[in-house]
C-alpha cells in the first residue's frame, strides 16, 4: 500500500510541479530575475513570523488522524480550532511588526507575503486531513485543481494585466482555491460534521505539540532566513539565483514529499498493528526503499542541473545550477533519515527535538551566513549555502541523536544493504559530475545522464538491492493501472460496437 500511495502522490505531485513550472518559467521571462528575488525577500523576513503557525500542532493532528479507523472528526474539529487560533496570533504579530519592527521600504509587498503565509498554512489543515486519513488520489486531484487556477492567472498577469504585485499574490489565489475545492470533499464525501472542539482532545493535542513547539516554531521561521542573508550579503540578483534553484529543485521535492508525507502515519499503522518480527521486515523494505529514491533522485540532479535550468529558464544562470547541484545533498540527507524520524514520531519519543531545537538552528543559521560570501577558487557559494548547511545539521546532531534513539528502543537501524546502495552513488555521482565538466553540448548531456540512471538502476538490481520482491512492489501499481486503461479501452470498443 505505500508503494501504491507513492505512485498516485508522485503522478499528481509532478503533475502539479509541472503546472507550477509553467507559471515560474513565465515569471523569470517576463519579470526578470530580480523581481523574484525582492518577492523572495520579503517572503524571509515575513517568514521569521511563521514559528506562531505551526508550534508542532501539524504533527500532533496527523498523527491522531491517522490513528482511528473512523469517526476522526473530533480530532479533526481539535486540530483546526487550535490552527485557527495560531493564525489569528501570526496575523496579530504581523501587523505589530509591520509598524513597530521591520518598517519595509515595501509596506504593500509586506501584506501580500503576509497574505500567503496565511492562507499556506490554512490550507495545510486540509492537506494534513487527507493525508492522515491517505486519500492521496482526491488531495492530489484538487492541488492539480488548484495549481491550474493559478497558472491561468499567472498567465493573465504576465501578459493583459501586468503587474508584479499581483505576481507576489499568486501563492493566496492558489492556496484559497485549494481550500474551496477540499470542503465539499470534507463535509460531502468524507462526511465531516464540525461542532465544539472536545476540551480532552485539545489538551491531548497541545501535549503532543508541545515538545516539537520550539523545533516546528523555529524551523519555519528560519525556513527562508537565507534568502535574507543572501539580499544582504550580495544582492537581490543572488536572491533570484537561489529562488530559480529552489523552483528546479522543487520538481524532485514533491517526488520527495510524495514519500515522506505518508511515511509518519504508515509507520504508525504499522507499529500499532503488525507482529514486531514483520514490523521489522517492514523497515528494513522502507529504509531500503528510501535510500535507492534519495540516490536517484541526488544523481538525476547532479547530471541534469545545467541542462534543466538551461531549458526551463534560459541562458546567463549557471550560478542557478551550481546552487540546484548542491541541494542533491538535501536529497540524500533527508530521505535517508525521514523514516527513523517519523519512527520517532510514532513512539511518542519526540521531546528529543525540543533539546535539539537551538544547536540545530544555531548551526544552520552560522554556518549558513558564514559561507554564503565565502568562495572556493575563486567561485561564491552564495545561495548554496542554504542547502549545504541544511544537509551539515541533519546529519549531526540531528541525525546522529535520532539514530541513537532509534537504535536504544528498537535494538537495530534496519540498515540493509545501505553500504552498496551508497557505493553506488560516490561512483556514479563522481562520474556524473566529470562528465558535465567535460561535455559541453547538453544535448549530449542530457543522454550521458540518462546512461547513469540506467546504471545505477542496473547495478543495484544486479547487487541484489532491488530485489525481485521489492522489484515486483515497485511494478505492480504501473502493471496495473495499464490493465485498467485497457479495460477501459476495450469497454469503450464494445460500446461503439
């Protein structure tokens, strides 16, 4: 069944990129690359507010809708009043802000990004209901929905109507629409009544929350500081550089989150009813499983960098795909480590993170500022810095701490075959990264690229990584949403017979 979620969150997450592209590649062509970067200024500094949104309150309401078997509307009536309230105190906080605090030369840019956070975060409660309740097929069709919607107004808005103002509002029109396409599901087919939120659960909720406040809080608010430094430290141009980078990079992102999304109440389902011998099996199939998309998806971008913001964005960005290269260890670090965090989630084991909270911030944010004017024979790591310190703490102490309680309560990592798998990857990765630096024409590239996925796939089901069973798991769902086409095929022969 994860196999079969990953699929239907892939097809509809990548169809959603796709969308999502369109309107980018537009924006950058008409705009310029500047625009995007003051948009994506403003939005870190607007974003240090953001730790009042969350305070770990999106975990707790997934993990208790993920848990019943039905009647999982009360939790869902906790969650949102409690979300509710978190984002009447953001705008609160905002406004304060703006007059007292950040003063921007841009007060009306300040409202919009203001604006964006807020109907985001809102429209996270809906995402977090049917994702814990994995429903991925209708979330799916609604984000493409919604994704569409804005894409025609993108289009308005670069060409009749133009005005980068209405550029920066792009992100509420797509999240409002969002939420108008998910209510008749909630309240029609989901059968969702909301009433008074039971005080048990409230409480219950803000106790699970409460360890992961501090964590959740500081890591929004810090999620886009880097732009900042980078706005300050250089210019709005490298800000631009970064927020192209990010858009490529957020094609593999949705593969990521495709994953990872559902990895927490997966594992929560299975730790709570399966025998622990085939929980244990079970792992061991997701970490492995992790590992081989996490180097997969680090080498497509290390191959396809230059050619993909070459083609989506033009020429004269090459410090765009030197950033995009880098973030190929964001990839590796976090879907390896992703399941022993929602392993950690699941065991109620989380108040680790609120320990955790200020080095891996404080670390993240020194490490970042230090290297962003830093060069490196002569080259500026700039935007690059985001994804590089980014990788640094998840591996330690973030990563370390959670493998060491992971390994304290179950006795093992459900490591198999990890050291091939990762073998693999330094060699092809390697071999990826000279080619590019050899081969100019991208064309030629492009099918350099291609030969090294097929490598690598190859090599890991010689090696006995992919296993026959897990090859099977893996073709299934295509092999047969095909017998589904067809079917549907040859009903529509007979019919016209």
């Amino acid at each position: 069944m994860l196999i079969r979620h990953t699929y239907v969150n892939v097809v509809s997450n990548v169809v959603g990129a796709a969308v999502g592209f369109a309107g980018s590649i537009l924006i950058v062509r008409v705009y310029g690359v500047e625009v995007v970067g003051k948009i994506a200024y403003m939005t870190g500094l607007v974003g240090l507010l953001r730790f009042v949104v969350d305070l770990g309150i999106d975990q707790a309401g997934l993990k208790y809708m993920a848990e019943k078997e039905e009647d999982y509307a009360p939790e869902f009536t906790a969650y949102l009043s409690i979300k509710i309230g978190l984002l009447l105190l953001f705008l609160l906080m905002a406004a304060v802000f703006l007059f007292h605090v950040f003063k921007p030369e841009d007060p009306l840019l300040y409202v919009i990004v203001t604006a964006n956070i807020f109907w985001l975060s809102f429209a996270d409660v809906f995402v977090n209901l049917l994702t814990a309740r994995r429903a991925f097929v209708p979330l799916g069709f609604r984000r493409i929905a919604s994704r569409v919607v804005m894409l025609g107004f993108t289009v308005l808005f670069c060409t009749a109507v133009q005005n980068w103002y209405y550029i920066a509002l792009l992100p509420s029109l797509e999240c409002f629409f969002m939420i108008l396409f998910f209510v008749p599901y909630m309240t029609g087919t989901m059968k969702i009544r909301l009433g008074l939120p039971d005080r048990g659960l409230l409480k219950k909720h803000c106790k699970y929350a409460l360890p992961l406040s501090l964590s959740e809080g500081i890591g929004l608010s810090l999620s886009n500081v880097d732009k900042v430094f980078v706005g300050h430290l250089l210019s709005d141009a490298h800000v631009g550089y970064l927020a192209v980078a990010e858009r490529v990079y957020g094609g593999f992102l949705v593969i990521v989150k495709a994953v990872t999304q559902q990895l927490l109440p997966e594992i929560t389902y299975r730790l709570a009813n399966l025998k622990e011998e085939v929980f244990h099996r079970q792992m061991e199939k997701i970490v492995r499983m992790t590992s081989v998309l996490g180097t997969f998806l680090a080498l497509t971008v290390l191959a396809y960098a230059d050619v993909l913001v070459y083609t989506m964005y033009g020429p004269g960005l090459e410090t765009a795909s030197f950033i995009l290269r880098v973030f190929s260890l964001e990839i590796l670090v976090k879907l390896f480590f992703r399941p022993y965090h929602s392993l950690v989630y699941a065991t109620e084991r989380h108040r680790i993170f609120l320990w955790l909270t200020i080095p891996n911030q404080a670390i993240r944010t020194f490490l970042t500022y230090f290297l962003i004017p830093f060069q490196v024979a002569g080259l500026t790591i700039g935007g690059a810095a985001k994804p590089l310190a980014i990788a640094i703490v998840w591996v330690a102490p973030r990563g370390v701490t959670v493998l060491h309680t992971v390994k304290k309560t179950f006795n093992t990592l459900f490591l198999s075959r990890n050291k091939i798998i990762y073998g693999v990857f330094l060699g092809l990765g390697a071999a990826a990264l000279a080619m590019d630096h050899w081969i100019a024409n991208r064309p030629a590239m492009a099918f350099v690229g291609a030969a090294v996925l097929g490598l690598h796939v190859l090599l890991l089901r010689r090696l006995g990584v992919i296993e026959n069973e897990v090859f099977q798991d893996l073709t299934r769902p295509l092999l047969e949403a095909i017998e589904v086409l067809k079917r549907k095929k040859g009903l529509k022969t007979g019919d016209s017979l």
